[in-house]
C-alpha cells in the first residue's frame, strides 16, 4: 500500500479519483533522460513510498520506453493503488496513421500502451493536444466507447485552448458522449497565461487540472541565474530556441527567474520548491506534474507538496510575473476578471 498520509490528495475533477497533489511525470525515464530502467523504477518507487499515487506518462515519451519502465515498476500489487495516466496522440512510427486523435489510431495505440504497461485498464488516457484533422466527436466516440469497454477509466485532454475544452464539452453534451474531466496544461511562475482563460474554464466545467512543467522547462531550477553560465541539458539540446538568451523572450525569463530565486531565498526556501508549491495554490488545480530524472531530482521537489506560501510572498511573485500573463509577454492580461479578486486564483 502506498503510505498517502504524507501527501495531501484531492479529487482528480468529477471522476471519484482522489490523487496526490503531485503527479510523477514519467516523461525523463527512458532514452529523453535516464536509460537505466533499474535508477528509473527506484525513482518510482520511493515517489510512490513519499506517498505518491498519481503517475503520468505518454506513448510518445522515449518511443513507448517510458511506459515500458512504469509498467515494470508497477507489476504486481502496486498497480491496484496508483492511479495511471497515459496519452495518445503524437508520432509513433513511420506509417502516417500512427499518430493524432482518429478513432483508427486510438482503438490501436490503447492495446499498444496497455502492454507496455503491462496493465488490464489505464486510469486516466489523455489526448496529448489538438488535433485539427480530426473531428471531435470522433475522439470523443473512440474514448466513450474504450470507457464502455474496460480499458480506461476516465479520460481528458493536454494543452487544449479554451476554445476547444469548451467545444468538447458541448460535442459531448449534444452527442450523448462520455466527456473530458481534465486538462493537462502547463503552468508555472513564468508561464501564467491559463490564468486568465483555462483555469476558469475548467473549473466552470468540474474538471481537474494536472499540470506540467512547473519548473519552466527548467528555468525555475535554480541553475538559471544572472552572471552565471549558461546551462546545458538535454531538453536544451533538442530545443535549443527555447534557451537561448539572444532572443528577448528568453532574456525576460532569465530575469523573472533570477527574481524569483532570490525571493524564494529571502524566504528560506529553494526556488524548486516555491515554483512547484506555487502552482498547486491555485484552487483549479488538482496536481502539479513532477519529472526528475535523478533520485536527487525528486528528494528536492517532494517538499512541495506541504510548503505553504503566505499571501505576502505570492503577491511579491505576482510583481515579477503579473497573475495571467507569461514573463516574457508580462505586461497582457491585468483587466481579465477571472483573476480578481485573489480568492479566484488562490486557495484560502
């Protein structure tokens, strides 16, 4: 059993699910981060014995390594406790149908994911993003019916705009179909645009909210500092515009993250932890995706879960990065409703 006590759960939206207020992103498990499957199942261990029950991972990751990992590490009687969480969506092989959200793909990956997983059911199987070559009552037709089926339990969406949660939601209504009941956006002190549209949105729609990359792709590590060398990482490697300081954007966050450092050390607090226990302050949020690649990773994120920020230090925040907005577009979105008064964005 896992030992929940020391982690606080909430309701995973409408589903009856209670999950941990962090979420062990599997995405650096495999070829994208850590090779070493037996360092990758330790790490999932002790997550799961620092009371986590909620874990996140995607066909797409690694090639389908990922889940191949998770599902070692879950054989046997600590399946029955976790909630598992996987997506479809992204590119999967060379033939063209094996990618997006057709009823084709999905009734096909599913079976594929779930002997990776080496599971009967998945908890939670979330469309990866949109997909604008796909009608969605299709989507939403392929993931009713697996729910009637046995295979997965709920199901919801990643990184939709509001626009399309809303779509969905009507689609579903009109057409008689089981509906998403949570979005995985991202969200972090840098990155607070869903703010001011999604996080509504799904709160008026019960839905839960998981949300990834809190740490900013890494910029809220602590590593990103002012007069200090530039990092390298891997994730930098394969996406090298999203780090490099010649473009303004990317200045902006180097400046925001070296505020944020020095307010979470004026508070005795590391950066990590303030960055992740930041995002789950916002009453529409459910859990905050973590994915350390390391064991030293997660022992330094796990505190999080428990540090409550005062209201004086979440207001210093929003000097840095106003509430709605993205530091490197800081200055949009003051007016919008949705996020006065504090008690709309902030749990009491």
């Amino acid at each position: 059993m896992i030992d929940t006590t020391k982690m606080p759960l909430r309701p995973l939206g409408d589903t009856g699910m209670k999950v941990s207020v962090l979420c062990l992103g599997a995405m650096m498990f495999g070829t994208w981060g850590n090779p070493d499957h037996d360092d990758s199942i330790k790490i999932i261990h002790k997550a799961l014995d620092s009371g986590i029950n909620f874990i996140d991972t995607a066909d797409v990751y690694s090639a389908g390594e990922s889940e191949e990992i998770v599902g070692k590490a879950l054989k046997g009687a600590k399946r029955q406790s976790v909630i598992l969480a996987t997506k479809v969506h992204g590119q999967m092989g060379d033939d063209p149908n094996q990618e997006g959200n057709s009823r084709r793909w999905i009734m096909q990956e599913v079976d594929n994911s779930l002997k990776r997983l080496q599971t009967d059911w998945i908890d939670l199987y979330q469309i990866h993003r949109p997909d604008q070559t796909t009608n969605i009552d299709e989507t939403l037709g392929a993931l009713t019916d697996l729910v009637r089926m046995g295979k997965i339990r709920a199901f919801g969406s990643s990184t939709f705009p509001a626009p399309q949660i809303v779509e969905a939601q009507w689609v579903a209504h009109e057409r008689g179909r089981e509906r998403f009941l949570c979005e995985q956006p991202p969200y972090s002190m840098l990155v607070r645009g869903i703010e001011a549209d999604i996080l509504p949105t799904i709160q008026k729609y019960g839905m839960g909210a998981i949300v990834w990359s809190p740490l900013a792709g890494g910029w809220l590590s602590g590593k990103w500092r002012k007069g200090k060398d530039t990092p390298t990482s891997k994730r930098s490697e394969r996406m090298p515009d999203r780090y490099d300081l010649s473009i303004p954007g990317n200045m902006a966050k180097l400046e925001a993250a070296d505020a944020l450092a020095k307010l979470a050390e004026a508070n005795d607090m590391t950066l990590v932890e303030m960055a992740i226990a930041f995002t789950i302050r916002h009453p529409a949020v459910t859990s905050a995706i973590i994915g350390p690649r390391t064991m030293e990773q997660l022992t330094s994120q796990l505190g999080a879960a428990t540090l409550k920020l005062s209201d004086e230090l979440l207001d210093a925040i929003d000097t840095i990065v106003p509430p709605g907005t993205n530091a490197s577009n800081a200055e949009k979105a003051w007016d919008n409703p949705a996020l006065h008064p504090e008690s709309l964005r902030r749990l009491s």
